[in-house]
C-alpha cells in the first residue's frame, strides 16, 4: 500500500483542504513539519513517517493562476512529487517535467475531453502522465459534457483505452471530511479496470481505511488531514508496508 501525503499549495503555502471549497482553504496548522511551509512538512513526512512521495495540487495554476513552480521544483528536490497544477497541454507538461517532478497528474476537472488526453499520449508517448478522476458527490467534474457529471466507472470505461495505466479516484466533497471514502467504488473500479493502478484520495480517516483501501484492490491513498494531526503513525505506515 502506497501512503502519499498531499500539499495543496495556495500563494505558495500548504492550505488545509476542505470539501473543495478553495476560498476557504487556511494554512496547515499541524503537528507534522513546520507550519505550512511546504519544503518543511515534506521533509517532515519523509525523516519522521518514512515517505518519500508527495502528492502536490498546485491550486492557484488550476484555477487559471500562475501557480507556484519555484515551490514546486523545491518540493521535487525532497520527494517523488506527482503535480497537479491544472495542464493539459503538452508544452505545459514538459515544462513541469523540467522542473524535475516525477508525474504529471491530469484530471477531468481541467482536461477538455477523452480525445484530449489521447492526443497528449500520442505527442508525449513516454511521459509519466497520471490520470484523476476528479468528483463531487461521486459524480465527475469536466469541461466536457461527455465526461461531466457520469460516474467513475462511466468515465474510466471511456478513458481506460486511451493510454492510462495509473488513476487517482478524489471526490472533493470527501476531502478533509472525516467521513471515510467510498470502498465500495474503489473495489468496483478494481474489479471492473484491474490492470489500473488506482490510488483513493479524499477522507482517509485513520489506518483502518488504508487497511480495508488496500482489501478493497487500491495501489495506494492519497492523505492529507490524518497525517498533518498525526492520527496515522508512523508504526502503523511501517505495518502497512
């Protein structure tokens, strides 16, 4: 089971997320690292809970920003960092390559279609690319009415073919929830699409969740909260490795 801490990067700090409400995302007041300085709690996660990989939502870039590439690049230089910073053209893509991060994520949220993420194969044949179904409420955000609004299996069925090996499955509104993830959707992605690699993001409460994610057929859990407050120990990651 692969534990991957998450920093939701917002004016170049780490900010708490919470059901995918952005406006009210406030910095990281943790007992993990320093604060919401990001290079801090990625060294912190990786010398005191053994993890080396980061999950990093550059929300400024989503949105339309500029983002923060400098922060970025620093967090790649500590960690295997897979990057969501809202790209979904090639020349966007290479460039986040250069800064030195090891997966480009591209999720529904921003990703104009299925022929859209077919051409970015096509063009970046070799690229680390990750695809997040991104939901709200178990439903999938997209620009494209094709994707927007179907479920997961839906969605997936309809990208599976177009070159996409590793899957992040994120509903929002289960983000900084506390209220557990769908198991029941991540074990129907499984059985449905078992040659994905599916990593589940968006309220992992405790190590429980990330015992019955891995029961489930999940790779690995995206988690955020649960390591900031140091609910999840670094023993019980050691146990689930």
């Amino acid at each position: 089971m692969r534990v991957v801490p998450v920093i939701d990067l917002k004016g170049g700090v780490a900010v708490h997320a919470v059901r995918g409400d952005r406006e009210r995302y406030r910095p990281v007041q943790g007992q993990i690292g320093d604060g919401s300085d990001p290079v801090g709690l990625a060294r912190a996660m990786r010398d005191r809970l053994g993890l080396d990989e980061l999950y990093v939502a550059d929300l400024d870039a989503i949105t339309g920003g500029t983002g923060s590439p400098d922060v970025v690049a620093a967090l790649a230089r500590d960690a295997q960092v897979m990057v969501d910073a809202g790209t979904t053209g090639a020349a966007a893509i290479a460039g986040l390559l250069e800064l030195g991060v090891a997966r480009v994520i591209v999720g529904t949220e921003s990703l104009p279609g299925v022929q859209a993420f077919r051409r970015l194969r096509d063009e970046l044949p070799d690229a680390p690319l990750v695809l997040s179904l991104d939901l709200r409420g178990g439903e999938v955000l997209s620009p494209d009415p094709a994707l927007a609004g179907r479920g997961a299996a839906d969605a997936l069925a309809r990208l599976a073919d177009a070159g996409v090996s590793e899957v992040i499955v994120l509903d929002l509104l289960r983000v900084g929830s506390g209220e557990g993830l769908d198991m029941t959707l991540i074990a129907d992605l499984h059985a449905r699409f078992p040659t994905v690699e599916l990593l589940a993001g968006g309220g992992v409460r405790d190590a429980a969740d990330l015992g019955e994610l891995a029961g489930a057929g999940a790779a690995g859990a995206l988690v955020a909260t649960a390591l900031h407050n140091g609910t999840i120990t670094a023993d019980e990651l050691h146990a689930l490795r």
